[in-house]
C-alpha cells in the first residue's frame, strides 16, 4: 500500500511541478519539489537543476501566457510520466511534451523532457493527443 500512496503523491507532485512552472511559480515549484542536488538531462540547458530552473523563469518571461494542459500522468514506483500539450503563445498549435521524472523522498531527483511540435496538418486522423 506505501507503494501505491508513495507513487500517486510522486503523481500529484510532478502534476503540480509543471503547473506552478507554467504559471510562473517557479521558485515555489521548486521550494516544494526539487532535490537541488538532483540532475536533469535537457540538452539546452547546462547541467544543475540551478541552471534549468533560470531556463524557466527566462521562458516564463517569454511567453508569460503560456498554457499546460495534461493528458496523462502514467506512475511507476519512483518514476512519473506525465505527457501534456503546451501552448506558448495563444492561437499557435503548441508542443506535445512528455517530462518523465524520477523522485527520490518525494522530491524530484531527475528529470527528462521531450517535445514535438504539433503539426498544422498530419495523416494521422487520431491527433498527436
């Protein structure tokens, strides 16, 4: 039953990682959230959560209307999915995005990011989300 009750707050928290990001919240996202010590692995941003935490207040300030909508969080022990689209200017199709997290004491102790542009027009009938 820890397991379980240990993985759905991991879900909750990364949820509520990218919400407050987004918002602009970033310091109290990672107050809450973020193990300093901990590594990400974007390939934009030098090593250190210190230097990805500056990524996103310097994108926050760009696109301070930037939206997040979550379509799934997928939670597998310490490991936490959570696939979203993101639009950061209104009226542009945005990105589809997947953020996998590792956390370690309820706090997030690395972190993947990837994302795709949403693509004006596809084959695919079935939609990018």
């Amino acid at each position: 039953m820890t397991v379980i009750n240990n993985t759905l707050a991991c879900k909750q928290a990364a949820v509520e990682f990218l919400q407050l990001g987004t918002a602009g919240h970033i310091d109290e996202a990672y107050q809450k959230y973020v193990d300093p010590q901990g590594k990400h692995h974007n390939p934009y941003f030098a090593a250190g959560f210190a230097a990805l935490k500056q990524g996103m207040i310097d994108n926050h300030h760009q696109f301070p209307n930037k939206q997040l909508t979550v379509q799934h969080v997928l939670g597998d022990g310490d490991l936490v999915a959570v696939h979203s689209h993101v639009v950061l200017k209104p009226g542009e199709n945005g990105i589809a995005t997947l953020h996998l997290f590792r956390f370690h004491d309820n706090k997030i102790v690395e972190l993947w990011d990837f994302g795709q542009p949403v693509p004006n027009d596809s084959p695919n009938h079935d939609g990018i989300f």
